[in-house]
C-alpha cells in the first residue's frame, strides 16, 4: 500500500565513513574517486558527491513491478501515471506480474529476470520489496523506486527492515528512492513556461502540493524528488544534483529531518559555490514539531538552534510556512542579482507606504531617503505637500495618466534603489489598472526588482490575474509579509553568494602538531580534573591562568608566592562539574594564613561531600575583563560545533549563544559574536575598556581545530569563563570541562 509517514536510517556508512588503511578509495567526488586531499582531519568527506540522476528523470526504459489495469486497484492508477509519463518522457515501459499476460495492452514479463533489456528506472508497486530489489541489483537496474510502507517510520523492527534494503542496494551500483515515497517525480510537468525553473524536494509529498501549483501561476517547475524514507537517495543528492542543473534558478525543500547534517551541508555548499539558491522548510523549531516529525519521519531533527545555525551558514534561506516557501523560491528563481540593496516604497496611499516602511524596516530592510534631487525631480509629477523621501507617496491621481509612468522610471534610476515595491491594498479601477500596467512595462526595460502586493482578498481581477500574473519579470505577492520575507532573503542570498568561500576549501586535513600531546591527555569515557583541561587547552596554545596543584597545605604557600597573590584555591578532581555550587572555590586570598585556611576548608568540604580530589589548584586571580562562554559539543547530525556567549552565571540566565559547525573561518568566528545580544559588553560599556575581540575570535578558531582534531574522542569542552581582557591584552581560560568520549 502507499503510505503517507516517512522514516529513514539516521546514517548513512557509504558516505561518512572514514578510509583506513588498505581500504578501497570512497564516494566519487566531482566524477572521480575520492582522495586523501578530499577528506578532512577527521576523516570526513570536504567536498559533495554529485550522483548522475539524469536516468532516474529522463529514463530509456522502466519497469513497473506489481503493475496492474484491474480497475478499482490503487496499483492500477499508478500503472496508468507510469504509462503516461513514460510516453511524455520518450521511455519504454515493461510490466511486471507473475500472472498476467498483458498491462494496458503492453506484454508482462512475469519477473524481473526476464525483462527484455537491463532497465534505468524500476518502480516496486509489491508489498515486500527486499526480493525485488535483490533481483533488480542482480540485474544492474540503475535506479529502484520503493512505494511500500512500513519502515523506519513506524519504529525499531521498520528499522531494522529498511536497514536491510538499504544493504541490498549498497555496493550493487543501483540506487532506491524511498522506501515509503509517492507518485510526485512522475507528474506531468508543464512544458510551455520558460525562464530558470524551481526544483522541488520533499519528505512528505503533500507538502509540495502549493509550490507544484505555482505552474499554474506562470512560474516553471522542473523536477519533484520525493524522497521518502531516504534509506538511500536522501535530500543532499538531489541538491546536489538540482545544483548542477543549468535550467534549476532556485531549489525549495520541504523538510522533516535530515539524515545526515554533514551531507546536507556538502549539498548546500556545492549549491552556495554555484550560486544557487536553497529554500527550505524545516520541521522542528519546537519541541512539538521536533516530536511529530520524529514519528513521522524517524529521522533525527536535530537541536534545532544548531539546524538554524547550520544554515545560515551555508546560505540556506529558512522559511517557517509553505506560502512563504512558493513566494521566496519563485523570486529568488527568476530574479536577477540587485543592482543596489535600498528598497523604495511607492504606494497611492500615505498610510499604506508608511505601514509597509514600518514593517519593512523592522525585518531589516533598508529603506534609504532619496536624494533632494531625486525629490524635485519627482515633485514635478507629485504634489509638493506629499512625502517622496522614501516612502513615495503620489496621492492617487497621477497614475492615471502619464505621470505615473514618469514618477516609476524616476525611482528606478535612482542608483540607491535596487528593489521597488508597491503595495496595493484593494483594486480601485482604471487607476489600479494603468497602474500595474505602468509596473510591468518598467520593469521589462529595467534590470531592477519590482515586486507588487496585491491585497485584494478577491484575486479574480484582471490587473493581478492577467496583467501582473502575465509577466515574468514582476513579482507579485499576496501579502505585506511573504514580499518583505523574499525581499530580504533576495537581498541576502546576493549579499551571501557574492562573498562566498567555501570552508571546505581550507578545511585542515592533516593534524597539527598539538594532537599528539593532546592524545596523550585524553580519558576515554571520563571527565577531565580541570588541572588536566586546562593542559588540553595549553596544548593548543590557549592561555590559561598561572597555577601549580598541591596536595598540602605548605605546597599551596609556597605555590602562592610563586604565582603571586591574590590567589584563587580551587579543588580538583575528575569528577567535579559544580565546584562553587559545593563551596570548592576560594576568591581573592591575600596572605599566607588565608591560604592554609582555604586548603584545610578545600579539603574538609570535599570529604564531606565525598568528592575524590587529585589536589589543590592555586592559581593567578585574573580580574577586569568580560566573562564569556567558548565550548565545543557533538549534535547527533551534525557532528563536532562551536559555541560562544556570554559566560559566567550569564550563560545559565541569558542563554545568549551563537553556534557554528566546523570547519569556519575567522569570518564566521567574528560573526558569531556579532550574533550575541550582550555584544556592547565586547565594545566597552560604562567607562569600562574594549574588549580584546581579536583574542576571543582566536580562542574560537583553536577550540574549532582541537573539535575537528579530537573528534570521536572529544564529547564535550566548556571553557566557562574566559577572561577577554581589555584591547591587546588577550583572553585566559579561567576554568575549563573536558569530558571524553
């Protein structure tokens, strides 16, 4: 039966293992085996596998397993799909069922091994596909479409049972869409619009049902990949693939989970290297989303702050609703890069510029004031008593004759203006009329954005159904807020794209001469003293306070005059998380007394508490600076990322964090802590000095390359707080936590 859940295996061996010695090279990469160079420090791949689907799309021959012309049976109508695709597609069509002589007319082979010629494309309409596609890879199918359900998505034996699907296609060349996928790749696409198309990826096939649509708007579409389950072809190779195609202006997903974080990433930058835009909606943002996609999909949805992060870092423009997903794609598709990022406002109504202007402005939109030139200019046309700084605001009347026209051109050679959009509240016939007409006539002899809104709730009028519809070069929308989401998501993929370097690029492949030492101090399965993560962070070359660990009271004297008071005593040991929570910090001693005053407490307090200590840290009381967060941690998706936010207590209250997944640069580093809201205490508040940015920036990049370097083996590191000391005078780790895998 068809079924309508989805669920996938959460990894994916093929692609995310790493090559050991005597192995065979991995995935092809670019259309050549893998090399050392391809495979980061850890061993993953740096660069995307681009599989060729030009036959799962375009096949030469098909085979429909379990195909059937019994009217009233659901495989009947998909036999009957198939049919009328194959012919639309130029391929020849083979049924297959063991007991039936003929399909439609066309002769049935009663299995697989007699098929009449090998196949590109085999669509399974059976209950139980394992045997089929046991057969299918014996016989060098290219391609094997599941439909049956029944799988990951209804829990651990489903599991296990795609898991066994997913071996049989391994290693045999072939590749399986699903299982529990739909009919959607095998819709008639139209094929009389021109123009960059939007390619369509979805884990639940109704989803894509309004952007589908949009060809009945005008707006080409050129492929539907349904991908199911994803027990093998999963979301990244179609982007990938979407990527590549020269026809694809922007590729918009609909999606539950991913299975792997890391492909999907390879995916979007392959995409973000060749300028293409992604679209994307990603179930999950709550913790209701996150549970229902889980039993739908059986796939990992992934902390959700790290998925937004992870996007945004690769240029996938995330939208929350499926309107938004069809508007954003087909501007992004069929729009040319801007010329300049200012969006002007033109309306027939004061109050509606001035709401549009507000909203705008608060999504981040720049709205620039026209020059006074440009103001005279246009108050030749508009009376002088109404505003056309920006919002441009006519009064009415002077659309309905030749002035309108003017005043639009007169806006458009602004070199400010890269984007001008006119929200239309209501038809008010023939002004409304002659003014969409003025629209769409500019913006055929303009390289500039023009977007209107068309407010009307009716949508039946000629000026939006036939006019504005009618053009390919105006983008019309039917809301204030789906306008100002593509806006600016327009504006930023440019923005994006045009400064784009791959980290991938400059990703480390080799370990650098930190990773022995480090080896050497990891625990595995334990957590670290923070006398010993303080050493892991030293190999790194972070700096830490100067301190020494005793085990006496004398020791902790003699250490104190060493490392100069005032002092902070602090107990050690491996199992220790909380240490000012259970009374095992001691601030500001200033004499010898009061150091072995501190030791004796130190030492009564951890009996008490049961507490094994491996000694005492006496160590350098660093004060003046900002206390911040820098930390490592593995998501299940994604792998190793970095996270920096203001520390201390700070970090428990504000939660105010910024993430990255490796591997980033110093770009990234400085953008997360712009991210931060608390980012003014960097910059120096109340009389108090700069902070030294520079140094935190460098503490982030090292805590990155010690994530990639130590990978399996790091679970977590917490450096809480580093002391970012004033301008030039650098950052010290005053406590760090190191938890081995």
């Amino acid at each position: 039966m068809l079924g309508s859940t989805h669920g996938t295996l959460t990894t994916d061996s093929r692609r995310t293992r790493v090559i050991a010695c005597g192995e065979q090279p991995g995935p092809a990469v670019h259309g050549r085996p893998a090399e050392v160079d391809d495979l980061d420090v850890s061993g993953r791949p740096l660069y995307a596998a681009v599989p060729d689907l030009d036959r799962f799309f375009r096949p030469e021959s098909v085979a429909v397993i379990g195909a059937s012309d019994t009217e009233g049976r659901p495989n009947t109508g998909v036999t009957r799909q198939l049919l009328a695709w194959s012919e639309r597609v130029g391929a020849r069509l083979h049924p297959v069922h063991p007991t039936r002589p003929s399909v439609f007319g066309i002769p049935c082979c009663p299995s697989v091994a007699d098929l009449p010629e090998p196949v590109d494309l085999a669509v399974l309409l059976v209950a139980d596909p394992l045997p089929v596609i046991e057969e299918l890879a014996e016989a060098k199918a290219k391609f094997a479409v599941v439909f049956a359900s029944g799988f990951a998505e209804t829990g651990p034996r489903g599991a296990i049972e795609q898991a066994r699907l997913a071996a049989a296609v391994g290693g045999s060349g072939m590749r399986m869409l699903g299982p529990n996928t739909n009919l959607n790749a095998f819709e008639h696409f139209r094929d009389d619009l021109d123009g960059p198309a939007i390619a369509l990826i979805t884990q639940s096939g109704h989803q894509g049902r309004p952007i589908f649509a949009l060809q009945e708007l005008g707006i080409r579409l050129s492929h539907w990949a349904p991908t199911g389950n994803e027990a093998d072809l999963e979301t990244a190779d179609f982007v990938s693939y979407f990527a590549e195609r020269p026809e694809v202006g922007a590729i918009a997903c609909y999606v539950e989970g991913l299975k792997d974080g890391r492909s999907f990433l390879l995916a979007a930058d392959r995409a973000a290297r060749r300028g293409v835009p992604v679209v994307a909606v990603k179930v999950g943002r709550t913790e209701t989303g996150a549970r229902t996609a889980a039993s739908h999909t059986g796939k990992l949805t992934g902390a959700d702050t790290v998925v937004d992060a992870a996007m945004r870092q690769y240029g996938v423009i995330r939208v929350d609703g499926l309107d938004e997903l069809q508007d954003t794609a087909a501007l992004l598709a069929r729009s040319r890069p801007p010329r300049a990022d200012g969006v002007v406002v033109y309306s027939i109504s004061g109050g509606t510029g001035a709401h549009f202007a507000d909203l705008a402005t608060e999504a981040g939109l720049r709205l620039p004031a026209l020059s006074q030139a440009r103001q005279a200019e246009l108050h030749q046309w508009i009376p002088e008593y109404l505003s056309v700084a920006n919002p441009v605001d006519n009064g009415g009347h002077p659309v309905g004759d030749e002035r309108g026209r003017k005043i639009i051109d007169a806006i458009l050679d602004d070199p400010e203006v890269g984007v001008l959009v006119c929200p239309v509240t209501g038809p008010f016939p023939p002004l409304s009329d002659r003014l969409v007409r003025d629209l769409v006539d500019a913006a055929e002899q303009t390289d500039k954005l023009v977007c209107v809104v068309w407010g009307s709730p009716v949508g039946t009028e000629p000026a939006y159904r036939e006019v504005l519809l009618g053009s390919s070069r105006v983008a019309t929308f039917r809301t204030v807020a789906n306008c100002i989401t593509a806006v600016r998501a327009y504006l930023d993929h440019h923005r994006f794209v045009s400064g784009y370097r791959s980290p991938f690029d400059s990703a480390p492949r080799t370990p650098s001469p930190s990773f022995r030492k480090a080896q050497a101090l990891m625990r595995p399965g334990q957590q670290l003293s923070e006398h010993a993560a303080k050493q892991l962070l030293r190999a790194y070359g972070i700096r830490v306070p100067r301190e020494q660990l005793v085990t006496s009271a004398a020791a902790a004297v003699r250490a104190a005059s060493l490392v100069g008071y005032p002092v902070v005593m602090k107990a050690s040991g491996a199992r220790i998380a909380h240490k000012t929570e259970l009374g095992l910090v001691k601030v500001g001693l200033t004499s010898a007394s009061q150091v072995r005053d501190a030791y004796r407490e130190l030492t009564d307090i951890a009996r008490y508490e049961d507490v094994s200590l491996d000694g005492v840290l006496v160590c350098q009381m660093v004060e003046r600076g900002v206390e911040m967060v820098v930390g490592a941690t593995r998501d299940e998706l994604f792998g190793p990322t970095v996270t920096v936010g203001l520390g201390g207590v700070l970090v428990e209250v504000l939660r105010d964090t910024a993430v990255r997944v490796p591997p980033f640069g110093e770009e990234q580093a400085r953008a997360m802590c712009a991210e931060l809201r608390g980012r003014a205490l960097l910059d120096g508040v109340r009389g108090r000095p700069p902070a030294d940015l520079d140094a935190l920036v460098e503490v982030v990049l090292r805590v990155q390359r010690m994530a990639l370097e130590l990978g399996d083996d790091l679970s977590e590191l917490d450096i809480n707080p580093l002391m970012v000391l004033p301008r030039g005078q650098g950052a010290v780790a005053l406590d760090a936590l190191v938890v081995c895998r």
